[in-house]
C-alpha cells in the first residue's frame, strides 16, 4: 500500500467515528449504482470462523475457474486486502479511486466508514463483472452495511459473546442481531449444533431454509483432526458447496483443507504460532487446537489486545498453560497499554514482562529454544504488527504476497 493511499484512509477514514449511523443515506446512494446481480451472492456473518470460510469459498471457485470478488475484514497487513477479485487485491490506484467516489457522499448522505468501505468493494465487484460474490458481515448483521445486498446463501458460522457493547449482552440478542441476514426461500445456514432461538425464530418468520448440525451430520469433520479449521466452519463450507448453483463438493478433498492457510489464524511456522484470536470463544478453540498439537511443550506468551476488550477474559484461560506473558508498548494505537493491561488483570497468576518495541519483542523470542512455541495472540492490530517487522526485518515489501513467500 503506497503512502499516498495510507495518509488518504488515515486522513479521510479512520479519523471517523465509527458509531452507528442512519442508514437511509446509504439506501439512497447504493440503489443508485444500480448494481447488476452476480449469478451468486453469498452471505457470510458469525462470531468466530467467518473470515476462514470466505477464504476457503474463494479458493474453491478459482479452483472450478468461478472468478469471484471476496470482501472481508479486518486486514492484517494493508487495507486493500479487504476487497480482491480472483483472490487478487485491489490495486492501490483503483482503491483510492473508489473511495474517493463514495467519500464524497460522506456530509451529505451522512455516511461512516464501513458504509464507505462497502460502497467501494460493490461497485468494484459490479465494474469487474465476476460470477461470485462473497460479502462478509463486519459484526453483527441486521445494520451492516452488506446486509442491504440480496444473497443467494446466506451463512452463520457461528454465535459467540463479542462486540457486546453493540449487539447485546446475550447470546439470544447477539444471535437476534445476526439472523436479520437470513432471506425468504433461501439456504440460511447455522454452523454450530446449539441453534440460538433467535436463529429458529427468524428462520421460521421469514420461510427461510434453515440448515445445521442439528438435523445433519458433516462428512468433513473427519478430516479436522489438527484443529486448523474449526467444526462450524466445516460444516458450513460443505453445506455451501452443496448448496451453491456451483457445486464445490468435488473439489473439498483432504488435501485441499491441509493445504488451507489464512495468515494470522493458527499461522504456525518455526517455532511461531500467530493468532489473532480475541474473544473468548476464539481462545478456547486455541487452546484446543494446543492440546491436540502442542501438548506438553513449553510455550511463551505474547500478547496484545484492542482497546475495547477485556484482558483478564483473554489471559485467564492460559492459567495453567503458560507461566509468563510478554506485553509491548509502542507498535500500534489502537492496541492497549501495557500499564492499563496490568491494571486490569490484577488477580491472574502470571508473571509479566513489558518491552518497548516490537524488535525487543522479537529478541526475546531468539533467546528460546527451537522446541518451545512462541505464541502471538489478542488482536489482529498485534499479529500485523509482528508480521510487518518481520518483513521490513527482511527488506520485503509489506503485503501478503511477502508473507507467502517467507512463511
């Protein structure tokens, strides 16, 4: 990402607030782009899983020779990585292009920033005249931006306490918030076993198909055994492919899910492990996939967490796990300190170290041995952060096609 386009989203996007906003505006200037249905518009919302399984839905339709445009979020490296066509990041000047349209719209329509982000990814899928759409849902469902596109498929990988400050307290009103993405007539798919009452009942009102582990087994849980891709999201990635005018049954074989990768969720390499994991829910399947894997073995925490999550929730799990945790200061602003870290996780049984940079970070993890695991977990802000010194470390431009080639 050139320093043009990152000054221009930090100066016009992110200085934002992001709070809700009236949706009558957004209505106004995406029914006037008059967008042309792809023949397939997928759905996908849930709490933990969503952004792997618009990966492995992508990666299937290259393989049919289906072009395709994912939009997801958040990115890990560079913005662009939000908006790809045929798994290709949009270019730097056709991204700042179409920001700019829609930013205009910004004081007039009373637009916000995911509104923008959700402008721009449609009407560059709709000008690159692709097959497949995947639209993930930021959070929640009911007002995201991506909800206001009619879908084929619509998906629910899964519902899990997160994002509590805006979409409720419960697991009924968080799961009340995401079913508003189910449509008449159509798939709605819910990956867990336990369905929410809210998922039944939205499901019933609007006649949709509602699909889950409930009422059918998942052939491809047999091929879980590492733990890489959770059971909901396989579960919802066969249920999709059977169900998609597509058809990408043929092409999920045992290979294609060990083969699967997505950087900054279980990216293991050396004696690294780096996951963004940053809700509970997300933590417990970490640890899981620990057990199964890693039992035994010494591992040295890092952490690092968003301003606006609980720390102790995080950390507590690890009790038992780990006996000292790494915080750093200093490598991103929307990261917490590691004072107020400390000062909310008072009651935990850790012992903590702090260091001021990501490279004294990194020095400590050149002091362990080959055979303890160095894990990176808390926030995707975090895992970026390690990710880029590790490239600008190397000379390598900062993108995910660099990760690919070192990792």
């Amino acid at each position: 990402m050139t320093e043009n386009l990152a000054k221009w989203i930090e100066e016009n996007l992110l200085i934002q607030n992001f709070k809700k906003k009236s949706l009558d505006g957004y209505k106004e200037v995406l029914n006037s782009l008059n967008l042309k249905k792809p023949k397939e518009i997928i759905l996908i919302g849930g709490t933990n899983g969503k952004g792997s399984l618009s990966e492995l839905i992508t990666k299937l339709a290259l393989k049919r020779n289906v072009s395709v445009g994912t939009y997801t979020s958040p990115h890990l490296l560079n913005f662009n990585e939000r908006i790809r066509v045929n798994d290709k990041e949009i270019s730097d000047e056709k991204l700042l292009d179409v920001l700019k349209r829609f930013n205009e719209y910004k004081e007039s329509h009373n637009l916000n920033f995911y509104q923008i982000i959700s402008l721009a990814a449609l009407y560059h899928f709709n000008k690159s005249d692709l097959d497949l759409w995947i639209l993930e849902i930021g959070m929640g469902g009911r007002l995201d931006p991506m909800n206001f596109i009619e879908p084929d498929i619509s998906v629910i990988t899964k519902v899990a306490l997160d994002h509590q400050e805006y979409l409720g307290d419960t697991i009924e009103e968080i799961a009340a918030e995401k079913a508003e993405i189910a449509r008449p007539e159509k798939p709605f798919i819910f990956g867990s076993e336990n369905v929410p009452n809210a998922i039944i009942e939205k499901a019933s009102k609007v006649n949709s198909f509602l699909i889950s582990p409930e009422k059918k087994s998942c052939s491809l849980n047999e091929f879980s055994k590492k733990r890489t891709i959770s059971r909901e999201v396989l579960f919802c990635l066969n249920e999709v492919s059977k169900n998609s005018i597509f058809d990408f049954s043929s092409e999920i074989t045992e290979k294609f899910l060990d083969d699967f990768k997505i950087f900054g969720r279980l990216t293991l390499f050396d004696n690294f492990l780096i996951d963004s994991a940053h809700n509970e829910d997300s933590v417990r399947n970490l640890i899981n996939y620990l057990d199964s894997n890693f039992k035994g073995k010494k591992i040295n925490l890092f952490f690092g967490c968003s301003e606006n999550k609980d720390p102790e929730k995080l950390l507590e799990p690890f009790e038992g796990i780990v006996d000292k945790i790494y915080l750093v200061d200093n490598i991103h602003k929307k990261l917490m300190s590691s004072k107020k870290i400390l000062s909310k996780i008072e009651r935990l049984k850790f012992s903590f170290n702090v260091k001021d940079s990501m490279k004294s970070l990194y020095l400590v993890t050149k002091d362990t041995s080959i055979n303890e695991l160095n894990l990176f977990i808390g926030s995707f802000y975090f895992s970026g952060e390690f990710f880029k010194f590790l490239l600008e470390k190397r000379n390598l431009p900062v993108s995910i096609s660099s990760l690919k080639e070192v990792l």
